[in-house]
C-alpha cells in the first residue's frame, strides 16, 4: 500500500525527531513503532502485537539466544537441525507449555493460545542467535556468509513444526540488530542481507539504525519492498528503523 508505507515512514521520522516525552528522545520511540505486513493476530512481539480474540488470552514469546547456542552447537550442521535441534526446543517448552494449560484449566477468564517459538537474542553473554548460527558447520565465516541462508531455511522450518507444541505468531529467525551482540558488531551486513534471509524466515527488517539523512521517499522504499516480500510468500514481516545520526 503505497499510501500507508508513505505515512508510516512519515512517522518514522517524526518520532526519531521527537524530543518529549523523555522516552521518546534519541529516537528510541521507534522501539516501539513498526510498519507490519501479513502479520497475524496474537503475536507475543511488540510492536506488530495485537489481539484478533474477544475473550481475555495469553501468549508467549521467548528470549532464548542462550538455548539456541547451546542446541544448535550441538547439532554441529544443518542436517541435524530437524533432529537434534528439533528435539532439544520441543523438550524446553513442553514444560512452559504445561504450566499454561494448567492455568488455563485453572481459569475461566484466560485462553492459552500458544507459544511463538521463535529464537529471539537477548543481551546477556552467550544470548546471541547470530553467533549460535555460526557454530553450524555449513556457515562459512562471519553470520551472512554462505550457508546462512541455509541455516536461517532450516531452523524456520522446525521451529514451525514442533511435535505437541502450542504455537502462534511468527514462528520464526528474529535478527534485531541493536538487541544482538555479535549482529550490531559485524560490518558485513546490510540492509539488503536482512531482506534476504527474511525471504526463509523471519521477522523482517528489525531494529536496523539507518542514517539520520535518510529521507522519506528512501524509507518508504524499504517498507515497500519489506511488505512485497511477505505479501509474495504471505509470511508476516515487519520493518523497525532507527534513523541515527553518523
């Protein structure tokens, strides 16, 4: 949609601009603003986030950039994902899992509608989902090199088919630049990298910085092409931009 990419880029900017309320400054209102195409109800994500049920309800979403590492260190290559890995996710949320349907048995005013398997990083030492995929044999070098995309195909695929588990949202590879450790320090991606890997996966263009100079017509571009991609495939993609300055 030519005119909603055109507002949402307007917004965009406007927000990295914006000086008040305090947490707004420095342009981190756009944590929290997005453009989103195909996306689903019922995402446990901010900020494509939002309830298609009349009913009081609940999902999960996961930081587990940790457990990704350790599972996907483990498989060692690509042709083990959809065992070993595979079987490692499944056994650590069984017992979420568990935990949400007896409170959902326990409550007459909550529905448990699942767990959005995806790998999200966090922070924390060992918590990125970048480097968990350079530990698989086929990735050469750096995460975007060769084979990445390989990797990125097969973890999307047992992610979204989990024997016996509950799932919702997207399902996907979550590679949010300033919330990756190895992500933000390498200098080998580019937008256009992203775009790439989220044709496989997921979740699209997330907490990429942009330079401040970018302009409204440049950003509504990207959204553009970002919304073309998970219209084509119809997977649910979204944009996050931060414009910053140099």
């Amino acid at each position: 949609d030519i005119d909603a990419s055109k507002a949402a880029a307007e917004c965009v900017l406007s927000i990295s601009a914006a000086t008040v309320p305090e947490f707004l400054q420095g342009g981190m209102g756009n944590f929290r603003f997005c453009s989103a195409t195909c996306c689903p109800g019922n995402i446990p994500f901010y900020p494509a986030s939002y309830s298609s049920q009349e009913d009081d309800s609940f999902a999960i979403g996961l930081e587990n950039g940790a457990l990704a590492h350790v599972l996907l260190s483990q498989s060692g290559s690509i042709s083990n994902i959809s065992k070993i890995f595979s079987d490692g996710m499944t056994a650590a949320l069984q017992p979420l899992q568990k935990i949400c349907e007896d409170e959902e048995q326990k409550s007459s005013s909550f529905k448990f509608l699942g767990i959005d398997t995806s790998l999200n990083p966090s922070l924390d030492e060992g918590g990125s989902v970048a480097a968990a995929i350079e530990s698989l044999e086929e990735v050469c070098g750096d995460f975007g090199g060769t084979g990445t995309l390989a990797a990125a195909a097969a973890i999307t695929t047992a992610l979204q088919s989990l024997p016996s588990i509950k799932t919702t949202g997207y399902c996907g590879l979550m590679l949010p630049v300033c919330e990756d450790q190895r992500l933000a320090a390498l200098t080998n991606m580019r937008v256009t990298n992203f775009l790439s890997i989220s044709s496989v996966c997921g979740v699209g263009i997330d907490t990429v910085p942009i330079a401040a100079s970018t302009n409204n017509q440049n950003l509504q571009a990207l959204m553009l092409d970002v919304a073309a991609l998970a219209t084509r495939w119809n997977k649910p993609l979204s944009c996050r931009v931060f414009p910053v300055g140099n």
